[in-house]
C-alpha cells in the first residue's frame, strides 16, 4: 500500500505543478487529494512499535495542533511547566515541526531522524525564516507528577495562514505520527473550516483526542462550547472528545502560569485519560480505513485520464467513419465515379480472347498501334498524375476523404475544449499537435495510398478470374462473348488501321465492355455479376478502412503519448487495478 501511495502521491505532485492557474477545478481537485495522499504516506511512514528491532518502544506522541493564534505554543508551555516553545503575537510565526522529548534518554528518540528523513535537523535558534523542511527536537525536564513524562510533545505549524500550503506535509506528518492529538483552538477560529476538514481528515485513524478551547472569556464559554459540541457531531462520527476551556488573559501583570493552574491540571487529566486509550496494535489497521474513505477521491483523476483517453480513441474512430462515409457516397457507391469494377471486366475481355485467332489479331492490334503507344507510354507517368487530380476518380476521393477526416477531428476537439472544463489543457495540446503532425500524416496517407492501389491488382484480377470461371460452366454462352469479342476486335482493328492506331483503346475496349455488361446480366449469370460487383466493393471497402486504420488512425491514437508526460497521470491499467483492489479496505 505505502509504495502505490507514494506513486500517486508523486504523480499527483507532478500534474499539479504542471497545470496552469486556469485550470481550477482540476487544481483544486488534485490539491485535496495531496493532502490526505500525504498524511496515508506519513501514517504507514510511521515507526513500528519496536525501536531498532529492540523490545523498547518508541514513545507515546503528543501533537498540539490548531489555526494561526490560536496559542499552540503557549499551552505547550504550561503542560511543560517551563517557557520551552517560542509563542509570537504573529500570525503564523511557527513553520517548522518543533518536538521536545520529556525526560527521555537520547537514545529513545533516534527514531525521528528516520521518519524526518526529507527534512533536515536544526538547532531551534537556526531555524531559518526561508525555507519549511527542517525540524527540530529539544530536551525538557518536567516535574515528577507531569503525566508527559516519558512521552514527546509536538509543537506544529498552523494549517489555515496564507504560507500553510508550504509547510503542510510537516503538519501532517506530526498528524500522522501522533497517538494522541490536543487540538488548541480560539473563540475566533474554533468554527472555522480549515478546523474542522483536518479534524475529518484525522477521523479514520481514531486517535484519542481532546479540545482546548483557548483564551475563553467567561460570558461565552457555555456557548462556543455547545456550538463546538455541535460542529464536532455535525462533522465526526465517533463521540465527543474531552473541551477543556481556558480563559483569555490579558493583563501583563498577572502570574499567568499561577492563574491557569487549575486548567493545567484539567489539561494534564485529560491527557492521562487519553494517552491510557492509546491502542497502536490497532492503529495498524487504520491505513485500510482511510485508503477505502479515500479511495474514489485519489483515483478519479486517473480514472478521468483514462475516461479521457478513451474519449479521444473514440474520437479517432469517429473520424474514420466520416472519411469512409465520404468515401462510400463520393466514390464507392457513385454509379458514374466507381472505375474499379470496369477495371475487372477489362482484365475478363482479355480472358475471353479465343485461343489462335486472337493470337493473329493480337499481333496486328500491336503492329498498328505500336508507335502511337510509345508516344503515349512517354507521357504515361504524367497521364497517371492528371488522373490521380481528375475530379471524381478514386484517388481525388481519397484524399478528399482524408482531408474531411482531419478538418472533422479538428473541429471535434475544438468543442471538446469547450465542454469540457476539467481536461481542456488537454484537448488544446491534442489540438495543437494534431496541426503540427498533418504534413506527416498526409505523407504517409498518400504513401499508403500508393501501396493500397498496387496491392487491390490482385483483388480486381481475382474478380475477373472468377467471372471467367462461371462462364466456363456455360460453355454456348463462352462461345458466343468469344465471338463477339472477335468481332468487336476485328471492326475496331479496321479502324485502327484507318486511324494508324489513334485511339485504339476507346474503339475497341469500350464497346466490348458494354456488350459483355449487357450479355452477362440478360443470362444467367446476371446474378452472378451482381455478386461480384457487391463482393468487389466490399473487399475494396475493407481495404480502404485499412488503408486508413494504419496510415491515420493508429497515428493518430498514438498522440497522447507524445504529450508533457509531466502533465498527466500515466499510470498503467494494471497499476490501477492494483490501487482499486488495494484501496479498497478488503
């Protein structure tokens, strides 16, 4: 559990110093998840029970915590019966860990060092102004009737000041290190929210704790004391703790250790009572507890990371079903555009050339043609570029396909941004990056166009192999297509020889296409040419989803990962099943 907790703790740290102060909600999200991230890390952080392997605890702890002003600093000083913490008119004077182990040996406390490992020890008086990770840990003798002999006490920075952000991992770690908690709070911040979120915060841990409701004037104790009781059972499960009320003092001449005497002695029972509950066996199991409360709260950034990955997959799919769907209307259902199937039938008339003679007619068809095809072969790469540009022609198509595909996601996205306010950083650098990857995606499309043309060859000859299979178990009807395939080739042949071959293709290919077309669906075989057209089609369709799956889309699913990985959770699936099931109190 510790090391899944420090994982997302890091990353949490990680996405919440790279996200810009625009992105409140998310920000803020990720800031109170730090905080209980923080005192789970510290709680499991904490030392066992058995020092260095010895038979020797290590001692009860005493955290005194609460606000700005509330006089931490000076009720330490009357249960330690000596002026041993430094208490200031200044609103957050106080931003270091400062402990005192009460009559203990040296030995007893070496502990410390290890779970303030991140911090570094000082001397009190080096304590710097400028910077929050350092602690320190003092001697004091108390008298032989103290109950916090033999016990450290912890005196804390508050956690509501405007600089508490800072030092508020200290804080809670002093939190989780305690076994008993002394909640010090004033008239004027005993309601206040910052209070009363650690005192829920602290609540899975079930720490024995008591109240000290500080500088009480006498007309407003029996008040703010039942106010107090109210919050506590509005806020807290379990029952209510011991409120020790102690009175404001103002007047500089007074004793002021002689006047609150009898509270001290109010403290110190209290005290008693509480450290005698103190049961860390137990404690052991209140990691689980405090995952489970938190669970759904740390792991719904990832979860809404993954939400939003898969959003953007989904996008990605969208956008190949508009280009397909423009494909479909634009080319592969179009009755005049649609050239693939003619192609099939061109490669079916060479099929139907009758053996012997078309080997004479064949001969003399090259003859006459032959010096205009090599005045057309020299312009031929050019004549495929035109046709590629030609409106209407499956290359045109594609392109224009490919094109709405990127402008449709593009628009996509920019709605995204502004629906969706948590992960709208997110879309904006998809967005961003989408434009940046276009020339390279309409390299690779245009390649892989190339690559789909030559590979389909193979499908538009097995179509016409097929047909040419069917006739040939309807041999009258071979017969007759193989005569009139001659014969156009003969009339064509004459005008050629009259043309000296200009325009060969047209006179010959053409009206022997339209003969074939219109003999193949009066027969039997209409049947079988609809099949073909409709199984072509479908093996091209297939075909060019591919052709847009590899080239684009499996591109395109890959741009998250070329994101600020420091923005982002990137915790892989099985990490997070392990934080669901760990998480999760079973």
């Amino acid at each position: 559990m510790l090391d899944l907790i420090c994982l997302l703790k890091s990353r949490h740290e990680s996405v919440l110093s790279s996200r810009s102060s625009g992105e409140v909600a998310l920000r803020r999200v990720l800031a109170e998840n730090l905080q209980s991230l923080a005192f789970a890390e510290a709680f499991l952080q904490r030392p066992d029970i058995r020092q260095n392997g010895q038979h020797l605890p290590h001692p009860l702890q005493i955290a005194v915590m609460g606000p700005t002003q509330a006089g931490k600093s000076t009720i330490i000083n009357q249960l330690l019966q000596g002026c041993v913490a430094e208490p200031s008119p200044l609103a957050g004077y106080t931003i270091h860990p400062q402990g005192f182990h009460v009559d203990l040996e040296p030995e007893r406390t070496t502990w410390a060092d290890g779970y303030f490992k991140a911090y570094r020890r000082m001397e009190r008086d080096d304590l710097p102004r400028d910077r929050y990770d350092c602690w320190t840990l003092d001697a004091v003798q108390v008298s032989p009737d103290n109950p916090l002999r033999g016990r450290m006490v912890w005196d804390t920075p508050d956690f509501d000041s405007v600089d508490a952000a800072a030092y508020q991992s200290a804080v809670l770690r002093v939190a989780a290190l305690a076994d008993v908690i002394l909640l010090v709070v004033s008239k004027d911040k005993y309601a206040d929210l910052a209070v009363w979120k650690l005192l829920k915060l602290l609540e899975p841990l079930a720490q024995p704790t008591l109240i000290c409701l500080n500088k009480l004037e006498p007309a407003s104790r029996t008040t703010i004391t039942e106010s107090l009781r109210h919050k506590w059972q509005e806020t807290r499960q379990d029952a209510l703790p011991a409120i020790i009320p102690v009175p404001y003092v103002d007047n500089p001449g007074i004793d002021e250790p002689a006047v609150l005497d009898h509270e001290r002695q109010q403290l110190w029972a209290a005290l008693r009572q509480a450290l005698g509950q103190v049961q860390r066996k137990r404690q052991q199991g209140r990691a689980s507890v405090l995952a489970a409360i938190h669970r759904d709260n740390w792991l719904e950034p990832v979860r809404a990371e993954y939400r939003w990955a898969c959003e953007w997959q989904a996008l990605v799919a969208e956008s190949r079903t508009d280009a397909m769907t423009y494909y479909r209307t634009g080319y592969l259902d179009h009755p005049q555009h649609y050239e693939t199937f003619r192609q099939a039938l061109r490669q079916l008339l060479s099929l139907l050339e009758m053996p012997g003679l078309s080997v004479v007619l064949t001969g003399t068809r090259e003859a006459v043609t032959w010096i205009p095809r090599q005045v057309l072969r020299l312009g031929q790469a050019e004549r495929n570029r035109r046709q590629s540009a030609t409106p209407g022609s499956e290359a045109t198509i594609l392109l224009q396909a490919f094109q709405h595909q990127l402008t449709r996601l593009q628009d996509r996205l920019l709605e995204k941004r502004e629906d969706d306010g948590v992960h709208q950083g997110g879309w904006l650098e998809l967005g961003r990056l989408l434009a940046a990857e276009r020339p390279a995606l309409s390299a690779e499309f245009e390649a892989g166009m190339g690559r789909y043309t030559e590979d389909f060859q193979a499908e538009i000859a097995r179509t016409a192999q097929g047909l040419y299979q069917a006739l040939e178990q309807d041999p009258v009807l071979l017969n007759s297509l193989r005569a009139l395939r001659v014969g156009t080739d003969a009339g064509a042949l004459a005008l050629a020889l009259y043309t000296a071959g200009l325009g060969w293709q047209d006179l010959v290919i053409a009206p022997a296409m339209l003969s074939l077309t219109t003999l193949l669906t009066e027969t039997a075989l209409g049947y079988q040419l609809e099949r073909a057209v409709a199984q072509l089609r479908a093996r091209q369709a297939e075909a060019v989803s591919r052709l847009f799956e590899q080239t684009v889309c499996e591109h395109l699913g890959r741009l998250p990962a070329s994101l600020d990985p420091t923005r982002y959770f990137n915790i892989p699936p099985d990490t997070l099943k392990a934080m669901e099931t760990c998480f999760s109190g079973a």
